[in-house]
C-alpha cells in the first residue's frame, strides 16, 4: 500500500498537496478537517479513499462521521490514529493508555502542527505526526507524508513541503 498522511488541514486540501498525494492508495487524516459541514470531509475521500479521526476544531457535524480514534491493520502493521497525542516520552494519560492496551506498530497523531517521525524509544512503533496540511495556525510550512507499507514494513517515506 502506498499511503499519503496529512493532519490540520483546516478547511484547506489545495492542489499542490493533491498533486503529492495523486499516486497514493489512501490518505490518512490525522484529525482538523475543518468546516462546518461534511463537505470537505467527502471532497478528500472522492479524491482518494480515506481514514480520518476528528479533531479538537472538528463540528459536531465532522464528530458524529469520523471517530476520536482509528485502530486498523495495514499490510501486517497495525496502526493506531488520533489527533491530540502528544510525541514521544510526552502522552497524554489517555493516549498512553491507548498505547499500553494495543501496542501499535504505528502512531499517528496531528495537532501540534509539527512534522514528526520517530521511533518511540520506549514502545519501539513508528511515531508519525504529518504537520499541518492547511495555512490556520503558526507553521511556516505546510506539510505532508507518503510512505509504502508492505508485508509488515515502512519503506520510501517522502516529506512534501510548501510555504505558508
């Protein structure tokens, strides 16, 4: 599978970034759709099939479609999704106790608006925060991933980049 992860996109899917995510198999969203209504939501998943969690800025309306947390498998990994999760060494008590109960192979996460990928020193998964896809909030740069997962392995992970 070749997968495109994105987060904080804010109401914000511009082509640049479909032009990145374009060969990818699905999208991950991470979480700030953004928008009032399930508009935006549907305009990414007519472009590529997607997982997404809601996020903090999320409506009720994005709430009640997209979940607080998205636990799957993708090619042998299993993939744990949230948007507020902190980073490494830093959980909070409630995602520490999502870690604890299913031992993800990978963690993706949003908010912060920052580009992190990591391997967790103590879980040993792959901690992987896109940034911020969309121009709300501080970031100088705009942010996205594409990554191949097969038979249980992460390999080729691109960073796409553009000024705010």
């Amino acid at each position: 599978m070749y997968i495109g992860i994105i987060s904080d996109t804010h109401g914000v899917f511009s082509d640049p970034f479909r032009e990145f995510l374009s060969p990818v198999d699905e999208i991950w969203h991470a979480g700030d759709f953004g928008g009032a209504e399930l508009d935006f939501v549907h305009r990414i998943s007519s472009f590529k099939p997607l997982l997404g969690v809601c996020g903090n800025c999320d409506s009720p309306i994005i709430r009640a479609e997209c979940p607080m947390v998205q636990l799957f498998n993708c090619e042998g990994m299993k993939v744990l999704m949230t948007h507020i999760g902190g980073s490494p060494g830093h959980y909070p008590n409630n995602v520490r106790a999502l870690l604890d109960a299913h031992r993800p192979d990978i963690f993706v996460c949003g908010h912060s608006h920052i580009l992190k990928v990591a391997k967790d020193p103590v879980y040993g998964f792959m901690y992987i925060n896109p940034g911020a896809a969309g121009v709300q909030g501080w970031q100088v740069v705009r942010t996205a991933l594409r990554v191949h997962i097969d038979e249980g392995k992460m390999h080729d992970m691109e960073v796409f980049e553009l000024k705010r």
